[in-house]
C-alpha cells in the first residue's frame, strides 16, 4: 500500500480502512483500539455489513505508519480477505472510540463460531499467579464459545448464555478498560463470577475436586460423558482396549470410528503421522477433528477405528479439555465421541444424560453454562496440502461462504443423510451445524429447531425454498411443508447436479466444466438411484452424459447394510446369475442369495442403480473385507483402507452407447481372486480402474465439448486414495481440477449447490 497521505496544513490525515474476513469475534476491535490509541490516534471503529470500518486520524507520519503496518497490529485470529483504503478530509475528531454493536445493521454476521482456547488463555490456566489459574472457563476477546451460547444478536452478554454470570467487579474492569485483553470480552469471567464445574453420577455422589474424579475414573477405565461445546462427549482412555470395547457395546455402536482427543501436538504425532498442513489444522482455532494416517506403534488401541488406516483426532479446545490431561499419568490421548446413541442428535444437559444414557455412561463431568446451539465437532482431512472438510460444524459455523452473485434469501433444506441446510442472504450462504441423519425422528426435529433458531439468530426470512428432486427425504418434506405454510415458491434440484454447483460455487466458477458426481446414492431424473455420473454442468442447468451401468439394487436401500447384495448384482451382470451365486452364496448363505437373485427380478424391488459408492461397497463385499455394514460407508472405507500402495496395473472397462461397464472389471477381478492374488493387491488396481474411469471419460467429453475443467464432488471424493491417483492424472492430461475445500463433497456440503443452483435459476 503506497497511496500518498497528503498533509493538510495541520499536519494531520484521515484514512477510512474497510476490511472484511474473519474480523468479528476474534478481538479484532479492542485490539486496534489499543493500538491506536497508543499511538495518539483519534477516530472510531465498528461493525457494518460491508465488514470493519476504521476511521483514523492522526499525524500523516502516523497514518503511514499503521497502513503500512496493518497486517502486524491485527490479532494473530483475525484473517483479511480483503481491505480497501479511501482518503478523507481530516475534520479534527478528537478521541477514539469504539461504535457499539447495538447501532448495526441487520445483515452483518451476528454470531462469531466458536473459538479453540488461546495460547495466552492457556498459558494463564497454569500460571499459579494468575487469578485464572486452574480455571477452566478462560476465555477473551480471542477465544471462548461463541455460536453455541448465542440466544440472540447482537453476540454480546446479555443475549449469550453468560447472562446468567453477572460480572465480578475485577471482571468488569477487564471489560470496560481497554488496556486489559478481555476489553469488550462478551464471555469473560472467573473463578469468583463464572459457571462452576460439578461431577454427577446416578448414585449422587458429591466429590471435593470433579475435576479429579473425573481423571482417577477415566485412568480406571471408567466411561464417562464430558461437557463439550457444543454438546457433551463420551471419553475413555484411548489406549485400554477394554474400555474402548465397552464403549462400543453401551453405545451399540460396533465399528464406526471414534474420534480421539490427544493431549498435545506431540502426542498427535504419536498417535498418526502429522504433516505441516495437518498440524496447521489440528492447531487452528477452529480446532477441528483431523483425519490422520495411524501409526503402526500407536498408543492407541485398535478398536478405536477399527479395519481403517486413518484415525480422528483433535486438540483439547477449552480448558476443561485441557486439563482432562494434567498430571503425569493421564494417557496421551482419550475417545471423545459423540455423547448420544448411533445416529441420535448429540445431548445437551447432564439431566438427558442421566436420564436417557444412564446404561451407557458411568458420570457426568458438567457445569452450569448452558448450551444453546447443539453443534458437532468438525472433521477435516487434509489433500494436496489442503484442507478436504468431511464435515463442518463446530469452528466452522456460522461463517458464511460468499458466493459471486447477489441472489434472493433462500433457505436450502439439504439431503438427509449427513443433513446440513443453508440460508442465504445476498452473497453470502450460512450453513447450518451439522445435523446428521434426518431419517431419523430426533434428528428430524432437530433440523426443525435448529432451522427455526438459525433464521432468528441471522435474521434471515426465505423468500424461496430448494430442496432435492427425491420425493421422500423428510427435508424435501420440510421443504414442501414450509413453503406451502409461508406461500413461497419451491424449486427442486437434482442431488448429483447440486453436488457439482456446491463445488463451483465455492471455486467461483460457473461452468459449463465436466461435473464428476459420486457417492452413494441420489435420487435420478428418470427415477434410478442414481451415483456414478458424468455431468457437462452449468450452475443453472446440466446434461448427464456418461454414467456407471445401471444393475438392479436388490431390495433397494437394504443393500446399503448388506453390500452383498450389491456383490450379486454387479457379478450376475458381469459373470450371469449362476456364476454369481456360485461366488456370493457361501458368504450370504445360498437361501439369502437365491432370494436376491429373485429379488433382482423385480423391478419394483430392486431400482436400478449407477452408484459409484455402492460399486465399492459390492467389491468390499465380493472380497470378504466387509459383508454387512455398520455403518453407511463401511464397506468402502475398508476397502480404501485395504489397499497396497502402489497398483501395478488397473483393470479393463469399456463403454455403451452412455454407460460405462464394467463387465471386463469384475471378470477380471474374478480371476485375481482365483489366482489367490491378496486383497491388497486387487483393490488397490481396482481403486486405480475407478481413476482411469475418471480419466477416460473426463478425456471423451473433452474431445467432444472441448471442455478442460473437471469439477469432483459427491461422498466417493472423499477417498484420498482415488483421489490420489486420479487428480495428479488429470493434471497431467492437462485438466483443470476443481475440488471441494470449504465445504464437504458428501451432502454435508450439498445446500451450497442447492442455494446457488436456485440463486441462478433466478437470475437467469
Ligand atoms: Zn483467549
Ligand atoms: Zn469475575
Ligand atoms: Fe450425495
């Protein structure tokens, strides 16, 4: 920045610094408060929609000084995405004052997400001289919870849960004198004004320390739920293979993996291999759960994720987190899991705990701040150096992504599994925390709670509503429902084409490009289950060009839990029926085949599907690795997991007319698993068949649209094995590659693609 500051015969300049980015909630104006008024600045600082507007005047010299300097005097949370500087007239303002929130527009971001604990918080929590020591409820302008304790806007005290913590007169001063750092802290506190810690457990026991029992029970092999957040968690000690399983059995949850909690960076390293951008992730205040390559040495007992090669982790993101850890025997690293039963919306008090998971927990650490806004933990994995989001919650939300064009409020209803919906406003798209599978009655109403306090918290009204083309997810019915209630217009889009604009909109782009949509399933234009499809794909409009060849999908969604089936299916296509039974039926038992076989038979039973997902699921279960899944994926990630590094070879496939087949792949792969070639083998060459699938076709449409750029989404992107080997291919071939970075590729992500589909149907 080398604009000239013109001194005006009093020797003084005036500059306006508009600057947008995470400024809000992170500390910002208190700490260019300081700033400038150290160094004799007069003018004033607040929140407007267009971002932070600082006016400044002071000495020329001075001026220059802090422009030229801006990006040292910002807090160490503060990002800047964009900063404009305008000269003005200096018109003898003394003083510098900060313009309170109360005089702000209606559509600026009102809620900050929450913030991982600072350093400096951290470092006075075991400072013996600090009157925070040991205090796990730390937070200052720069970190604290925010989105998950906001009642109303604007964040500030009385409309957060800390309302009920009325300010000791220490604290206070910290508040209102802009020398200390919690200056403008909207959830400071202390030892002798904030919430209290307290240990409750069936037999009403009463300890000195909850802190204490808390750490002798789980050293013990106890399980226990833990106040988070967002939510509470479900700990054991990581390394106790028998807690762990215990665990399982209470939670009935058999083989999904559980996120660890580790106790340091270098403990992290213990646990999994840790790359730069990795621990950049893992340290970030958002302090997501990182998806790792286990080590082999791992202190970490193997039921944790079992049959997988990656593992979750996190860094403790409050106090009371990190505190779980003190003391010389604590274990490196805790199971910090969802504290619900499979698929159940994450509790929120220690009472539901007590109440509805009293067979699964042994106590409850918990204190008496509330939580407002349930919301899960993130989960990130890293590619390329980059962030890949799984899922974006905690940290995450409610920062908008900004689309390229101003459109209508809109309210996005999502899928349902993996649920998360969005409203918009102008360019700007909130998505919702995650809400998970909305098939599920509590979920359901869920989603309809969190929808009603998102709309209020933003203060956003849809002036539309989109949903996906499926005629059953409950969020299409929402979606009905809501707009025939508020009489607005509804519009419905088609779930793979969605996958793909979500990845568009976030690459500011807007196409056409060749749209590589996989994942498990989606409902289809012509009524198939749809899944492995080749789009040319604007933002407003798609032709589906090329997909996987149907085979029937006996007994529909129940192939999902019994990959089997999908097995049969794609061999009595590949090989014909008995050539099928013959391979399948030892593993399903011949009568639980032979009924599949007739099932297939019939159409009504057994829609037709081109799912990619579910192809990876049928080779899991034609192999062994995984016959009945748990969990929606299982069977998939345990292949991926499966496979060798380096395939020597893919298998042959060909095509028809639009569909891709794969006759020659599983023949293929018949003969391997004759051969007695090991699994590893044969599923990495098949993961290296599914790149050179991408390849193949991606380079077809490009011969005939001469399109070069390919936009990946859908559940199947998250496999950082395909991945692996088809983006560096399309590279090569000299595509341009379009991933998902913001949001997730799986429908965690898919109500970006929805709001901006809708926003261009409207302006178009
Ligand atoms: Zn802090
Ligand atoms: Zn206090
Ligand atoms: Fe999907």
């Amino acid at each position: 920045m080398d604009r000239p500051f013109t001194a005006t015969s009093s020797g003084l300049s005036r500059c306006r610094i508009t600057v947008r980015g995470r400024v809000q909630g992170v500390g910002f104006r208190p700490t260019l408060y300081r700033a400038l008024t150290e160094r004799g600045c007069a003018g004033s600082i607040r929140n407007t929609p267009e971002g932070v507007v600082l006016e400044l005047e002071a000495p020329r010299s001075i001026v220059r000084e802090v422009v030229d300097g801006f990006g040292d005097i910002i807090p160490a949370r503060a990002h800047i995405d964009e900063l404009t500087l305008q000269e003005l007239e200096p018109c003898g303002e003394e003083g510098f004052r900060i313009v309170p929130s109360a005089a702000e527009g209606r559509s600026l971001l009102p809620i900050p997400p929450d913030l991982a604990a600072c350093e400096e918080c951290l470092v006075e929590l075991r400072d013996t001289a600090d009157r925070r020591c040991g205090y796990p409820f730390n937070t200052c302008t720069a970190c604290g919870p925010r989105f998950s304790i906001a009642r109303g806007v604007p964040f500030d005290r009385q409309t957060n849960a800390m309302g009920s913590f009325p300010l000791c007169e220490q604290c206070r001063r910290e508040y209102s004198e802009p020398q200390y750092r919690r200056f403008h802290a909207q959830t400071l506190s202390c030892p002798s004004c904030g919430p209290v810690l307290s240990f409750r457990d069936t037999g009403g026991r009463e300890p000195d320390s909850p802190l204490e029992l808390t750490r002798r029970m789980l050293r013990e092999g106890a399980i226990l739920a833990v106040k988070g957040v967002g939510g509470f968690h479900l700990a054991c000690d990581a390394t106790r293979q028998e807690a762990v399983e215990e665990l399982r059995r209470r939670k009935r949850r058999p083989a999904k993996p559980f996120a660890l909690m580790a106790a340091d960076l270098a403990a992290c390293r213990h646990l999994a291999h840790v790359s730069e951008a990795e621990a950049a992730l893992l340290t970030s205040p958002q302090a997501p759960i990182v998806l790792l390559r286990r080590r082999a040495s791992s202190p970490a007992c193997e039921a944790v994720a079992p049959g997988l090669a990656h593992v979750g982790v996190m860094l403790p993101y409050t106090p009371l987190h990190s505190m779980l850890f003190d003391g010389d025997d604590m274990p490196p690293a805790l199971v910090m899991t969802s504290c619900n039963r499979s698929e159940e919306p994450i509790s929120l008090t220690a009472e539901h705990v007590l109440g509805e998971l009293a067979d699964i927990v042994d106590g409850v650490l918990t204190h008496d701040r509330p939580i407002v806004n349930r919301c899960d933990d993130s989960v990130v994995a890293c590619f390329d150096g980059q962030p890949l989001p799984m899922r974006r919650s905690r940290g995450y939300v409610p920062e908008p992504v900004i689309l390229d064009a101003d459109g209508p409020p809109l309210l996005a209803t999502g899928a349902m599994l993996k649920n998360v919906f969005a409203l918009t406003s102008g360019r700007r798209v909130f998505l919702s925390q995650h809400i998970g599978d909305v098939s599920d009655a509590d979920n359901a109403e869920h989603f309809a709670r969190a929808f009603d306090d998102f709309a209020r918290l933003l203060r956003l009204e849809p002036e539309a509503v989109v949903c996906d083309l499926h005629p059953d997810y409950p969020t299409t019915d929402f979606a009905r429902r809501y707009s025939r209630e508020q009489d607005l217009p509804l519009m419905q889009v088609q779930h793979h084409h969605a996958h793909i604009v979500s990845c568009l909109a976030e690459n500011g782009r807007d196409g056409p490009v060749i749209g590589v949509s996989w994942d498990g399933t989606g409902y289809g234009e012509d009524g198939a289950v749809w899944g492995g499809e080749f789009l040319i794909a604007e933002r407003h409009r798609f032709e589906r060009r090329h997909h996987l060849a149907y085979v029937p999908m006996p007994g529909g969604e129940q192939a999902v839990r019994h990959p089997t089936r999908m097995a049969l299916a794609h061999l009595a296509r590949a090989l014909g029926p008995e050539e099928a039974r013959g391979r399948m039926g030892p593993p399903m038992g011949e009568e639980m085949c032979a009924a599949a076989l007739r099932l297939m038979e019939r159409a009504g039973f057994s829609p037709p599907t081109s799912s990619a997902g579910r192809l990876f699921d049928a080779l899991a279960a034609l192999l062994g690795i995984r016959t009945e899944a748990t969990y929606e994926g299982q069977p998939a990630c345990e292949l991926e997991a499966a496979c060798e590094a380096e395939p020597d070879r893919s298998y042959p496939f060909g095509y028809e007319g639009d569909d891709i087949l794969l006759t020659e792949t599983w023949q293929a792969i018949c003969r391997d698993v004759d051969e007695g070639e090991p699994n590893s083998r044969i599923a990495a060459r098949f993961h290296r068949t599914m790149a050179d699938v991408m390849l193949e076709t991606c380079r077809r449409l490009r011969s005939e649209t001469g399109m070069e750029t390919v936009a990946l989404s859908g559940g199947v992107m998250q496999n950082r094995t395909l991945l692996g080997m088809a983006v560096p291919a399309l590279r090569e071939d000299g595509f341009e590659v379009l991933l998902q970075r913001l949001v997730p590729p799986n429908d965690g992500g898919i109500c970006l693609g929805q709001a901006a589909w809708a926003c261009a149907r409207l302006n178009s």
